[in-house]
C-alpha cells in the first residue's frame, strides 16, 4: 500500500481524486469499500473505464472500530496515541487515533 487518502469532499471531487491518484502512483490496484458512495463510485469507473481493470471491491465483514483493532495486534511495534488534528475527517466527539512507529520517537 502506498497511500491512504481522506478527506470529506463532494462526490465528483472524490471520483476524480481516485482516477488522479491511481495514475499519479501507477496503481496496479485500487481498493474501495463496497458500501455506501463506494457502491456508486465503483459502478461509474468501471463504466468510464479510466481505470477500470485496476478497480478492486473490498465488502467488509466487521464494523471499523474491530478491523482497526484487529490490525493494531497484529503490529506489535505500533503504537496508538491520541491526536486531534490528525484525522479530520472523523466527525467530532469521535475519538481521532493515528498510528506512530514505536521506535520513532513521537
């Protein structure tokens, strides 16, 4: 994996987004969750074909909160700390984490 994008942004803005940074990594693949705008945004690539063969449906089978925690046991040398500002995305009130290496110093 090379790169994970968030941001809130409106629908055409997060399609060309996918197309950019899919040609900008030269993605062999390109994952998006089956759920919500996923669904939709996936239908319309495959149909525009800009990166269709690339295009790869994750349908997730647990809430967020267990695939987060179920990757964090598995990298022993993370670490969670807190850190308002790091994930903006996530709504308010939400508890924001960010993941430091634990030999990084941070």
């Amino acid at each position: 994996m090379l790169d994970v994008f968030r941001q809130t942004m409106n629908y055409g803005d997060l399609k060309r987004r996918v197309i950019h940074m899919a040609r900008l990594w030269g993605a062999d693949r390109v994952i998006i969750e089956n759920a919500a705008s996923g669904i939709m945004l996936l239908r319309e690539l495959r149909q525009e074909r800009a990166i269709a063969g690339k295009l790869r449906s994750f349908v997730p089978k647990v809430d967020k909160e267990l695939r987060f925690e179920t990757q964090i046991a598995r990298r022993p040398m993370m670490r969670i700390r807190v850190v308002p500002s790091a994930l903006p995305h996530i709504p308010s009130g939400r508890a924001r984490t960010a993941m430091t290496r634990a030999d990084s110093g941070s």
